[in-house]
C-alpha cells in the first residue's frame, strides 16, 4: 500500500447499496432500480456533484490526514 488517501460517497438503504458517487467522473450510479429516481433528481442539480467533489478533494482529505 503507498499510504494514499482518498475519499468516496456511497449510500445504502436497509442494508444495502443504493447510490455511489465517482469524483472522477462526477456522475452517480445507481446501485438497485429503486435508487434510478434519486440519481435522476439528483443529476438535475449538479451543483449538488460539484459540492460532493470538493469536499472529497478537500475537507475530507484534511481529516483523513489527523
């Protein structure tokens, strides 16, 4: 392992994956059928991605850091 750190955001639902974001790409994917209507509402907000992005690449990264 090189020590890298990174960050990423998956939710779940009842136990299981429902939605992940790629930083990288800045899209969501949906995990199961049922998380499709979030992604979509959630794709017609990409300030929503932006903000996500910018807290892995930032605040997150300083706390992994402490």
């Amino acid at each position: 392992q090189d020590g890298s750190k990174r960050g990423h955001y998956q939710y779940a639902y009842d136990g299981r994956d429902f939605l992940s974001f790629d930083k990288e790409t800045v899209t969501w994917t949906a995990a199961v059928p049922k998380a499709q209507i979030t992604k979509e509402k959630w794709e017609k907000e990409p300030a929503f991605a932006q903000r996500r992005k910018a807290y892995l690449e930032g605040e997150c990264l300083k706390e992994l850091q402490k």
